[in-house]
C-alpha cells in the first residue's frame, strides 16, 4: 500500500478534524449559557486525532528505519509528519494541556514514543528533530499529566474504568481498553511504574471476566457490575478492535505477555473466523453479508500485524490475513480518505448504519 497520500491526508486532518470555527464556537455558547444544556469541552488531542497521530508516528518511524538511499519523497513525508505532530501538540501544550477525559490517553501513547526518541538520541543531536531540548520537557510533563489523570481516575468496585464516571460510574466501555491500557502499560515499562502496569492488565482482565460472551467468545459493547449485565451487541467490529489493541499494547513485556497472550491470541483466532473472503471484517463480525467496515478491519488487523511482530503470533495464516486486510482497505481509498467506515457510536446498541471516510479508519490503515 503507497501510504503517501495517506500521510498527507491524515497530517490535513489531524490539524483540522474537530477544530470549532466561530459559527460552532457560539452554536455552544448558546447551547451552554442559554438553553441550559450540558457541551462537551472542545478536546484537542481526543481519540480521532490521537489514532491519526499514533499512525503517522508508525509511519515515521518504519520510514525512518529504512532511511538511506530512499526517494526523496520519503523524507520529505517524515519532515511533514514531524512538523504536523509538532504543530498539533503545541497547540495542547499553548492551552495548558488540558485533559478532558479518559481518550486522551491515547494521545500520550504518541507523547511516549516521541519523548523516549529524544532520550534514545546521541547527545549532539538532541537539539535536532521532531523532540528538541526546546520542548523535550514540555512531552514530559504532559506524560506525567496524563499519568496522574489516570491512577486519580473514579473506578468502579472492581478496579476498571467508567467510561464516562461523571455521567455514569457503573458503565464500562470496551473503548477503553484501546484508548488507555496501551499508554498506562507503555509508561509503567519506560518509567519503571509497576502500578500502572498493574492497572493497564487489570482493565483487560476485568473484561474478559465480565464482558465477553460465552457463546461466541467475542465481547459486548461493555457491562455494568452494578447491573451484572452485558450491554450492546456481541461481536461489535470496533469493540473487538478496541479490545485487540489494548491487549496488544499490553503484552510487549513478560508481565503482561504472561497474563493476557494466551486469551488475546485465542481472540485473534475468534476474530479471525469472520473475516470475509474479500478481506474485510464487516461492522458486526458475525453480518459477514452485511456492511464492511475498514475501522474494525484495520484495527483488527493492526494489531494482528503487532502480534506478529512480537512474536506472540506465529503461522502463515495471520500473515495473510494481515495481507488480505491491507488488500481492502486498500480498495476503500480515494484521495487519501479510508471510506467504508462506520460512523460514530453513539453509545450501547446506538450504531447508526452511516458509512464514509473517517479518522478511526485512516489511523489504523496508517498501522498496516
């Protein structure tokens, strides 16, 4: 798959995608001050966005893993994407870092991998790239922001997240398992916090005690302790990406490998006898006649593609699955966009059947 006109795309969107103008700035202050409602806080670094930067990031450094005697088109891609994520963090960093809720953790997976890139760095060249000495301490101070949002995060008698605790403190979300098990597990090996490692592991054992179906072995859109009972569908395409990616950020050490690469190899198999002849994982991975969605498929299979590459996954039949799912979503793309997509969730059994080009389509395509 040519990723350039991806990596141009996705660094347009990444400054752009959910950015209010000043009509949407006062549709809110209307809706705030006037009618009384409750608005989300304009979030600058929210999931859509931090899937696109986690992809460009991958892009850049598999580019730069293979650097010398490459076209010069390639490096003009990772000065793009280092001048794009720069541009896009500091507009964060300019507000003071705000963290508004839980999916920004996903962001500081990005935050992680360029901060430990500086520290990697020889030191008469830490002054130079996409991380210098100017902002290198700006990246840490918002990993350990994000951090202590997460371990003073509410949660619920068991020790997993709401997603939402200031709307609901029993609901928990299979989203976020991907938005933060990944970053927490990544911080606690780099900075040498057990704790958060603990806390990334036992989000996923949590729901694979109360949130998966017995019959089929793939999750619910999540479950609620308080209620003991499983809500959504079974077999959701982004809950089970959601899932996988989490379990895959989770088992790139002996701890977490030790837990969860048994089960998180046992899911990929499940998933893997969905998958459609034509490469596609549908929207719901049992309505294999229904819509494909390139948001599952691409997030199924970036993390197949990870497994694979820390070894946890072995056999020809993952590579060509991995293969077979580059193959559709390559035939979803025009003009950089990732079509086939579904559309938002709008919450459990909320699935509008809505298809086109969005961000949690191109980031994981970016992945593969």
């Amino acid at each position: 798959m040519d990723k350039t006109v991806l990596i141009e795309e996705a660094c347009r969107e990444l400054l752009t995608y959910g950015v209010r103008d000043g009509k949407e700035k006062l549709k809110v202050l209307v809706k705030r001050y006037l009618m009384r409602r409750r608005t989300a806080p304009e979030d600058m670094v929210f999931w859509p966005t931090g899937l696109l930067s986690a992809g460009l990031w991958q892009c850049r450094q598999e580019m730069k893993e293979k650097d010398g005697g490459e076209p010069e088109s390639v490096r003009i891609s990772v000065s793009m994407i280092e001048l794009v994520l720069d541009a896009y963090f500091d507009r964060w960093f300019r507000k003071g870092c705000p963290v508004t809720c839980m999916d920004d953790l996903l962001s500081g997976e990005t935050f992680l991998e360029i901060y430990e890139a500086y520290r990697e760095r020889p030191q008469e060249t830490q002054d130079k790239g996409s991380v210098d000495v100017r902002n290198a301490e700006q990246y840490r101070q918002a990993i350990e922001k994000l951090a202590a949002y997460a371990l003073c995060y509410p949660t619920d008698e068991t020790g997993s997240f709401p997603y939402r605790a200031q709307w609901s403190m029993g609901d928990i979300f299979v989203d976020s398992i991907g938005l933060t098990c990944p970053f927490l597990y990544r911080y606690g090996v780099l900075y040498d916090r057990q704790e958060t490692m603990e806390l990334a592991v036992k989000q996923i054992a949590n729901f694979l005690s109360y949130g998966m179906d017995v019959a089929t072995g793939l999750p619910y859109h999540g479950y609620s302790i308080e209620d003991d009972c499983k809500y959504g569908i079974i077999g959701w395409g982004r809950a089970v990406g959601w899932l996988l990616r989490g379990m895959s950020g989770c088992i790139t050490t002996e701890y977490g490998a030790g837990r969860l690469a048994e089960p998180y190899r046992k899911l990929i198999d499940t998933a893997l006898g969905f998958q459609r002849r034509d490469g596609y994982f549908s929207w719901q991975l049992q309505a294999m006649e229904g819509p494909a969605d390139t948001s599952a498929t691409g997030m199924i299979c970036a993390s197949l593609k990870r497994g694979i590459e820390l070894g946890v996954l072995t056999g020809e039949q993952y590579e060509e699955a991995v293969e077979a799912g580059r193959t559709a979503i390559e035939k979803s793309v025009r003009d950089g966009r990732v079509y086939h997509c579904s559309a938002e969730c709008d919450g459990f059994g909320q699935y509008p059947q809505r298809y086109g080009a969005y961000p949690w389509a191109l980031g994981p395509a970016l992945m593969l």
